[in-house]
C-alpha cells in the first residue's frame, strides 16, 4: 500500500514523500523546506530516510527546490543518496537544482512526461500540467501488481496515488493518467473571491487565476468529481494559499461537490488538508 507524507504544503515551501508501505522505501517529490524542517517532520511522519530512493521535482519556481541542496548534503552525511530526476527544461532553468546535485556529487537524471521510471519499488510516470515555469509535472505512482507464478497465489489488487500541483487547470493529460488512482494530492490553491478581493497585486492575482497558474477550490472540485470512482479512498488537498484561502474551504468545497456530484461514493472519501506548517500522513 502507498503512503503520502506532505511535509510542508504552500507558496513558502513544498516537500511530500511518496511511501512504498511494503519496503518502507520513498520518493521525495520536490524540496523546498530547510534541513531542518525536513528531518523533523519526516520524523514526526515515521518515515525512515535510509529508504529515500529518489527525488523528483514538479519544475523550477524556488518553493519547489531550494531547500534541495541542503537536504542532498544533509542526507549524504547520513550515507543516504537518493537519485535525483527533473526534466531537461526544469533543469537548465534552475542553477539551484543543478548547484543541490553537484554539490553531492550526482548528476541530475531527465525525465519527460510520459515515462515510466522505476523509483522505489514503484513505477512513477510523470505528466505535464500548465504553470508558469520552464516545465512543470504531476506524477502517478503505481505500486506494480506482482507477478503470478503459474499456479501461485491470486493477484494482489495494485495501488495508485496521484499528485498535481501548481497547475492552472487540470489538463486532459494530468486527467487521463490519474484515472483510478486511490488517494489523490490535488491543489486547492485559492478561492476565487478571496483572491479578487484580496491584498496581492493585479498582476499576480491575474497570474495566479490565469491557465498557467494555480488551481482554485472550484477547479479543484471539479477535477474531484471528474476523477471520483469507486476506489478513491482519500483526498488531499494542496498548495493552499494562506492568504487568498482557509484551511477549511478547500474541505468544505471538495466535500459539497462530492456529496453534490456522487452521494453514493462521497461517504467513502476522506477530505484532508495540506498545511504549511505541519506535515500531514494519509494512506
Ligand atoms: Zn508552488
Ligand atoms: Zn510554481
């Protein structure tokens, strides 16, 4: 079974761990918290990071990795050396992902949307979503369905996560590969009236709503109620804004539009928040 630690959710920093519940192993998707928050709150998660396999970075704006460096060195320390993939783009947009890797000594492995990259015991295949960065990505973590030997034991129903953020809207790719998935990280970045009627300037809340922005709580309900089936156990709801948005919007939104769009399916799907400040465990 998977498991998702998001360590820190929001424009100030982003960190969540990926969990192979069966081999304890992880990816790390983006780092953009200090060392210290990092250790302590994959501490506080129970996640052991001797299991670290692999990082993967969504794109280049500096809340998704400028904690990286610190945290590679912190980690090699410790003996621990995690591949570390971003796209070609991302990565020549970014002296700080390129400085984090050099500095332990690795060199950044590519990947681009569509692949299929073996991290961790999983297969993680990422999809392009729309933001203003060189590139940016959501991925899909599959837990493969093991192999059944002539005879053997019944196949074991495989496990899916599904994870997008800073994304302007929810493009057919990112809505075609998340088909399925159990538990779902999908950004609840701001609420429309809050952010129109708030403090930041025109041209970044007309940034922020625009197609190469970030998910509103509207849009997020809708991708939920695109994607609900009846394996989806849980949602988590990310990247949320501390100034044009609560903690608790994005909940009741997700929550309203589930009961709205599928009262039959809604009681079977937690609806969970993503803060800043504390690290949040959903399996
Ligand atoms: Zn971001
Ligand atoms: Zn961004």
């Amino acid at each position: 079974m998977l498991k998702l630690h998001v360590l820190a959710s929001g424009s100030r920093g982003n960190a969540a761990i990926v969990e192979n519940g069966r081999t304890g192993q992880g990816v790390l998707v983006d780092c953009g918290i200090c060392k210290r928050e990092f250790l302590d709150r994959a501490a506080t998660c129970g996640f052991d990071l001797s299991g670290l396999a692999a990082v993967v970075i969504t794109h280049d704006h500096g809340d998704h990795v400028k904690g990286l460096g610190v945290v590679l060195r912190g980690l090699a320390k410790a003996g621990v050396r995690p591949a570390v993939y971003a796209s070609e783009a991302v990565l020549a947009a970014s002296a700080p992902l390129r400085d984090a890797v050099a500095s332990v000594g690795v060199s950044c492995r590519v990947f681009a949307a569509g692949d299929r990259l073996p991290l961790a015991g999983l297969a993680v295949r990422p999809f392009a979503t729309s933001h203003d960065a060189a590139a940016s990505f959501g991925f899909r973590f599959d837990e493969p369905v093991p192999r059944v030997e002539e005879g053997g034991a019944p196949e074991v129903a495989a496990d899916a996560l599904g994870f997008v953020t800073d994304t302007g809207f929810m493009t057919d790719e990112a809505s075609r590969v998340l088909a399925g998935v159990r538990l779902l990280a999908l950004e609840s970045n701001h609420d429309d009236r809050m952010l129109r009627e708030g403090p930041y300037p025109y041209p970044v809340k007309q940034r922020i709503a625009s197609d190469r922005g970030h998910l509103s709580n509207e849009q997020a309900a809708r991708a939920l109620v695109d994607l609900v089936h009846e394996g989806l156990e849980a949602v988590v709801a990310m990247h949320v804004s501390q100034e044009n948005n609560t903690y608790r919007l994005p909940r009741e939104t997700l929550e309203r539009a589930l009961a709205e769009a599928s009262p039959a399916l809604a009681p079977q799907v937690r609806v969970t928040v993503a803060f800043q400040d504390r690290p949040v465990t959903v399996a």
